[in-house]
C-alpha cells in the first residue's frame, strides 16, 4: 500500500511538471510565430503541409480530459500532442522498475527452492515472466523509444530473474543456511511488498486506463459485431487476471 501509495504520488509530480513543460513550449512556440509576422509561413503541425503565421494551426493541440489512449491523469488542459508522449516514457519507466526488481527476487525464490518443489514453480515462473514480457512490451512500443533503448531495456528485464536465480543457487551453494535466517525474510517480504505495491499501481493507475481507450477505438458505436466484441475484450481481461492470480499462488 505505501509503495502504491508513493508511485501515484510520484506520477501525479511527473505529470504536473511535464504538463508544465509542454504548456511552456506551446506557449513560446506561439510568440514565435506572433513575432514572424502574419505573412510568413511556418511548418504546419501535421508536418504534412503549410500553414501561415497567425492562422488556426491545421492540427489542434491533444486535449487532456481523461479520453487519453495512455494517461491515467484527466486536468482538461490543452496541450500538445507530445505531452502524452512523455506520459508514456513515464509510464513505460515506472513499469520497467516495478517488474525487474519484481523479477529478481522471484529468479532468487526460484534458486533456493527444493527440487520436490522445482518444476511446479519452473512452470508458474515461465508463464508468469510471460504475460509481464507482453504487458511491459507493449509499453515500450507505446513509449516510442529508439531501438538500442528498448532493445536494452528488454535485455534488463529478460535477464532480472536468471541473476535471481544465479544469486539464490550460489547462496545455497555456498551455505544451506544463508538464506534461512529471519533478515533474509524479513528483506525479502519488504522489497516483494515494495514490488507488489508497484504493480498494482501500474496495472489500476496506467493499464486498466487503457481499457476504455481501447473499447472505444475497436468497439466504437456502428462497428462490427460490437457486443461480441465487447464481450470478448472482458471475458480475455477476466481471464487473463484470474490466470496471473493462479499462477500468484505458486510464485
């Protein structure tokens, strides 16, 4: 609870200061075209075409209300497109940080488990890794960032838990008793509180955001079997929650 807590605290500052920011560059962007005078022509925001000094720009600025694709965040201020494309560097960010470290100490769980115990976890971890890797996946692709970025941030999170792992079979190695001791639990039900209270956060704060956005854009009024639609979007929301709550139960 406090790291969930702490995280929306950090993301509402996140927010204000890069709304901020965003408002301070329209701002300045528009004294600049004021002072080029109304016969020059400067670029259009669409990129696509021109447009002169002083006329209504051909794209209107991303209206903040809470219809964001991928904020969670609703002020009704009127801002520039990249504004949500800083959100979404946030957002992907904060969902690296929560699932590495979340990752390192189930690969260290993993390593002093006992072999009676071994496959069952071996086969939850697998799967567990899996649907983190396609939800933190699908943030990086949403944060736009240049391939060497992601391809580092994906090598950081796909090697999280086998440096867990490694860490918590050299410990066994080395003593059966190192980590049996009360400091190690108490430790390790912190930093794995820290890590759940992180998660749930970015799953209630950020991803469940998501889920009206996506309603609308494919289950929008008119489309083609909407009701269907709508239903399966649910029914593979439910289902996926209730297969990472199973699979909690083993990790």
């Amino acid at each position: 609870m406090i790291a969930a807590i702490f995280m929306h605290f950090v993301d509402t500052v996140i927010a204000a200061v890069t709304e901020d920011w965003a408002m301070k560059k329209a701002r300045l962007e528009r004294e600049a075209q004021s002072e080029a005078g109304p016969g020059a022509v400067t670029e259009c925001p669409c990129g696509e075409q021109k447009c002169e000094a002083g006329v209504q720009p051909c794209a209107e600025p991303a209206v903040l209300d809470g219809d964001s694709d991928h904020t969670g965040h609703s002020h009704g201020l009127v801002v520039p497109d990249h504004m949500s494309s800083v959100q979404r560097v946030v957002a992907a960010i904060s969902m690296e940080f929560g699932v590495t470290l979340h990752s390192v100490f189930v690969g260290l769980t993993l390593g002093v488990t006992n072999d009676s115990d071994l496959r069952g976890l071996l086969v939850a971890l697998v799967f567990h890794q899996l649907f983190e890797g396609v939800a933190m996946g699908s943030r990086l692709a949403d944060a736009e960032f240049n391939l060497l970025l992601e391809i580092i941030l994906t090598c950081v999170f796909s090697f999280s838990a086998p440096i867990g792992i490694a860490a918590g079979t050299a410990a066994v190695s080395s003593s059966a008793d190192a980590l049996a001791s009360s400091t190690y639990a108490m430790v390790s039900g912190i930093f794995d509180s820290l890590c759940g209270g992180i998660l749930l956060y970015l799953a209630f704060g950020l991803i469940f955001v998501d889920f009206p956005a996506d309603l609308r854009r494919y289950c929008a009024a008119g489309s083609h079997h909407r009701k269907w639609r709508i239903l399966g979007m649910f029914l593979s929301l439910w289902i996926g929650a209730g297969v990472m709550a199973l699979i909690g139960k083993w990790l």
